[in-house]
C-alpha cells in the first residue's frame, strides 16, 4: 500500500472539526500533527477525536511546526484568523508543502498577488476551502454556463440572512486585525467566492454600503456588482437577524439557475420556463479537504486554486473602498493567469471520492 499523505491541522477551533470529520471518510491522509496558539484547544481535539494518539505530534505555534515538522509531512490545511492565513501559507509554500486554507485566502488583493506569485514559484499545491465550488451543483452550473445552455447571463441576485452579530459576539471574527472584516468576509466570502467561481471573470465596478450596527465590524451590506460583459449583480447581506437562509439566482436569456452559496441544491429552469427540480447531475461531489488530497494523490482535478482567491480578493477590496468613499469602485484588472487545460486523469468512482447524490450539503456558513 502507497504512503498515506501526511497533514497537519493548524488551528483547532469549531472549523477545524469539520475536516477531522471530513478527513474520516479519506483513507488515503493521515492527520500527523495539530497546530494552534492555545494548548488547550490542540490538546482537547487531540483527546476527542484521535483519542490521544501520540504519533500526532502537537504544536503551540505555526513557526515550531514549520521548523521541526514530522516525518513525511506533505501538507497543512489552515484554519487560522483570516489575517493570518497569508503568513502562514507563505511560508509553509517555502517551506516545500502543500497547502489547503480556509475561506477567505487572503484579506487584501496586494497579498493575493503576492501568494499567486509564491504558488508559481514553488509549484506546489494550493487550494482554498471555500465550499460551493467542490459541489456536483456547483460543477453542473459553471459547465451549463460555460456551454450557454441559458443563453447569455444577463443578472444574478444573492442573498444570506443569519444572526452573524450575536453569536460572533466576542470572538475574533469581530476583531478587525484578525477577520480582516466582518460578516462580508465571513459568510459573505462564501457568497462573493460563488459568484466569482461560477461567472469566473472579474468584477468590473462595485457599489457597497454597509451598516456596523455598533460593532467594530460591517453586519449588514447593500452590493451591486458589474462583471466583465456586462453581467449585473445584486447582493444583499443580513447578519443581524434570526435563522439562516441564503441563496444565488443566475438568469440568462434562456433559462435560470437557482441554488446555495454552499451548493447543495439545484433548479434549473428551461428555456419555456418549465422548472427541473433537480437535473441530471453527472459530476463528481467533493468536500475541500477529499479534493485536496486526492489532487496530491494525482486522481482528481482542484477545483477552488489561487486564481479565484484573486477574483474573490480584487473584489473586497473594491467593496470595502466603496463603503468607505461612499460612491462606486472601478476594479483594476486582476493577475490572473490561463485556465489550466485539465489533464486526463483518472474521475472519482468510490464512495469516498466524490458522489453525485442530490441531498443537502449545507455546513457551516463560517
């Protein structure tokens, strides 16, 4: 039996349970080491979900791991403060591994750049844990987009609505130097990094405002996006109001498509206007952690790289500017390299690597 890949889970708060239990269904990886600034925190998932394994080594700080890492380590998957995630996947990049990192990538466009160029010139893995776009919804929507089957896209309106205030209340998601923002680059990113993946070109002009509601950061946001050929935008954003919802409409001038920003439902109306409730979906279901290890394995394709952290980056920027100057943003054009041409590699078949079915897939929204 091949090597398993050996990863390293870096900051062990409620995110990073969702990989532990994603990583369950992966026999192919294995966890080697636990990374986060409380010992408390390493230690208590230590116990609770590798029941005090000691081949897992532990680490009070990302700078300890990188200098003395285990054996075989090939990857770290970083689920850090957003802040955060630009100086450690700079230099876990450096230091020769792969990287997984969680939602946003960075929180500033100048470090986008900067991380695009040090993944080319590393040539190592790199791929964001954004949700949506490891769905077999997602992947059916870009592909009947790609393929004009609505004919060309002409609006799309989305929306999410939770009490984000209350209950990132005291947290560092509400701590500007460590989220970087506030609802928008929390939930929201999940939202912006769908629109950017499915219409996969850039924003060209932004208008936001935002409301604070007496917190250090934006809760509630008003958006309109313009895309490259014209494609218009409407976003709205609620984090202080109760439950969860949220939701994307994609309408061209054939048909319409509706689903999550974490994917996970799917309707796609025709031409007539007649409503397929759940089409045909053909296309393999990942979750972020499954698709990047089986793209170090070499049997699958990534699906959410650098590029759309760029997409998703150039346009916080412009959000952000916009509510702070009180008028639209015109973006300038992101770095963005070709679109690979994919390479003729094995499609997932197994149980545990990728599944078409049509059942609800929503986590998390943090």
């Amino acid at each position: 039996m091949a090597d398993k890949i050996k990863l390293a889970l870096v900051g062990c708060g409620g995110m990073c349970r969702a990989h532990v239990q994603r990583l369950k269904d992966v026999p192919e990886a294995q966890v080697v080491a636990l990374c986060d600034i409380k010992p408390e925190a390493h230690e208590k998932m230590w116990r609770e979900c590798y029941n005090a394994d000691k081949s897992i080594r532990r680490y009070d700080s990302f700078e300890t791991l990188m200098k003395d890492p285990p054996k075989g380590l090939r990857g770290v998957v970083l689920v850090t403060p957003h802040t955060l995630h630009f100086p450690h996947a700079m230099l876990a990049l450096e230091k020769g591994y792969d990287v997984l990192v969680e939602k946003p990538m960075v929180t500033s466009s100048v470090h986008a750049r900067k991380l695009a160029t040090q993944v080319k010139k590393t040539g190592r893995h790199f791929q964001i844990a954004f949700q949506s776009p490891f769905t077999a919804e997602f992947a059916y929507i870009r592909e009947a987009l790609q393929n004009e089957a609505i004919g060309e896209l002409q609006t799309v309106s989305a929306y999410s609505c939770q009490n984000w205030k209350q209950f990132t209340n005291g947290s560092w998601r509400q701590q500007p130097k460590l989220s970087g923002g506030g609802q928008m680059y929390d939930t929201g990113a999940h939202l912006f990094n769908s629109l950017a993946w499915l219409i996969d070109r850039p924003a060209v002009e932004v208008y936001c405002k935002f409301d604070k509601k007496s917190t250090p950061v934006d809760i509630n946001a008003a958006i309109t996006i313009e895309f490259e050929g014209g494609v218009l935008a409407a976003v709205s954003i609620s984090g202080n109001t109760p439950g969860w919802q949220e939701g994307i409409w994609l309408s061209g001038e054939k048909g319409r498509f509706v689903t999550g920003i974490h994917g996970g439902r799917l309707e796609h109306y025709d031409a007539k206007g007649h409503l397929i409730k759940y089409p045909r979906v053909t296309q393999a279901h990942f979750d972020p952690t499954k698709n990047f290890v089986h793209c170090l394995l070499g049997v699958a394709e990534p699906r959410c790289t650098v590029r759309y952290g760029i997409l998703h980056s150039w346009l916080m920027d412009a959000l952000y500017e916009s509510a702070s100057k009180n008028r639209p943003v015109k973006l300038t054009k992101p770095p963005l390299e070709p679109l690979p041409v994919p390479r003729n590699i094995s499609r997932p078949g197994s149980a545990s690597r990728g599944t078409t079915s049509p059942t609800a897939r929503t986590e998390n929204p943090c």
